[in-house]
C-alpha cells in the first residue's frame, strides 16, 4: 500500500445498489419479464413501445401509496399490470390492485408462475457500474479505508460483492439505516482517518445525511430516480461524477494538483 505524498489518507463511505453495481438494471429485467409473463396470460400486448416506462409507472403508482413503498408485495404488480393491460390507467389499476377493488384478470397458477419467474430474475447478479473497479483499486494504493454501508441485509451485499469480483476491496461492510449519527458513531469508534466522504447514488438517503453529519458528499447519479426525490440543487452535492473512478480521483488528489 503506497499513500500519495501530502495527502491524508481519507475514510470513504460507499453506497451498494446502483452506486456500485447496477440494481436498478436487475430490476428492470425482472420488471419486463413480469411485463411479458402478464401479456402472455391475458394475451393482450402492452400498448407503448416503452414497455420499461408503461411498468415502471404502475410500479411507481403502487410504490407511492403502499406502506412498504417500493417494497410492496410482487403479486400487487402483476395484478395491477393485468388490469393495466384490460384497458384501466396505471393510477386506477394500481388503486385496485391495492385494495383488492378489480376482480383479478388472471388465474392463480399464472400469477404464482409469473411471482416465481419475477423472484428468479431479481437473483441475477447486477452488473458493476461503470469505473468502480478501477476506482476501488485507486482508492486502496491510497490507503483510504473505504466501507460499505447499505440498508440492504449484510449478507446479500457480501454475496454480490463475492458475484462480482469485488472481495477484498472492503474494511468493513455496514448495515443499517444511513442518518448522520452512524457516520459520526463510525468514524468516532473505529481508527479511522477523520478526513470523510460518502460517495452514493440517491440524494435523500445518500448525500442529504452524510452531509448533515459534515462529511464531503460525491453524487453519483444512478438510470432510475424515484419521482419523490429532492434535486441535487437543493441537496448541494460536493461533487458530481458520471464514472466512479473520478470519486478516487477526487479524494485521492494532492489537494494542490
Ligand atoms: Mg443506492
């Protein structure tokens, strides 16, 4: 491990899905396979050419109202996508499909079969987003500490990261809910350099608290963007980058390059 002259070694706090690897594309596979098993049940086409863009809106549609948000039971959306598909909006589908108001478009067995091809193809391993490989061997050479921490359940993130080739990139992989007091509790409790950034893909629950907790903020814009989230004016990003290796440039540069 080699540190670059003049320059402290930085603790760097990294996000998981879609700032490291592309979940969202995961998502979206699965979502147009649903797509396509609901077609084939009812045997009615989708009517748009952005097949993408017509399940995401029932999606989003559920995602807003349901208590769980976007982690809503799977079966709400191949319902609602049904009822989509005999004709309704995909604000009225997702309404019934959510209160149980529509008689069901499609048989049990198809619903079950088409759940199981959905949870099937969530499993698939998400692809690296661009420059993260590289950035993650930067910023090891440089000898910053970087940890992940997600929402996401420890062991999913440690089963992805071994998927993708990432082990031994890490110091620590973290779970739990991103406010400013586990970035200072981390950074208080373990030997870490004080010198901290978070580098993550959603401006609420990324940038937002890791900036109330005074750490510098790199945005990293993912494809999807929930339509409740805030702008990245309002939330004021240090930095904004298109490819994760700027992120090791950015903290590993000498402060007078
Ligand atoms: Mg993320």
């Amino acid at each position: 491990m080699s540190q670059t002259d003049g320059v402290p070694p930085a603790t760097v706090f990294v996000d998981a899905d879609n700032t490291l690897w592309d979940t969202d594309r995961v998502f979206a596979e699965a979502q147009l396979g649903l797509l396509s098993g609901v077609e084939a049940a009812t045997g009615t086409p989708c009517p748009v050419s952005d097949r993408l863009g017509y399940v995401r809106a029932i999606d989003q549609a559920i995602a807003a109202r349901h208590h769980s948000g976007l982690r809503y039971p799977a079966k709400l959306l191949i319902k609602a996508t049904a009822l989509a598909l005999s004709g309704k909006g995909a604000v009225e589908a997702a309404r019934a499909s959510r209160l149980g108001t529509a008689p069901s478009h499609l048989p049990a067995s198809s619903e079950e079969e088409i759940e199981a091809l959905y949870w099937r193809a969530l499993k698939a391993v998400p692809v690296l987003r661009p420059g993260v490989m590289a950035g993650l061997s930067a910023l090891q050479d440089a000898g910053c500490a970087v940890l992940i921490v997600s929402e996401a359940a420890r062991g999913k993130v440690e089963t992805v990261i071994g998927a993708t080739g990432l082990e031994g990139h890490f110091t620590r992989v973290i779970e739990g809910q991103k406010r400013p007091e586990l970035y200072r509790r981390v950074l208080r409790l373990a030997r870490l350099p004080k010198r901290a950034f978070m580098i993550g893909d959603q401006l609420d629950r990324d940038i937002a608290p890791a900036k109330a907790a005074g750490l510098a903020t790199i945005y990293f814009p993912g494809g999807f963007r929930p339509e409740w989230t805030p702008d990245a004016a309002e939330v004021g990003p240090d930095f904004t980058i298109t490819d994760f290796s700027e992120a090791a440039r950015i903290i590993v540069a000498s402060p007078d390059a």
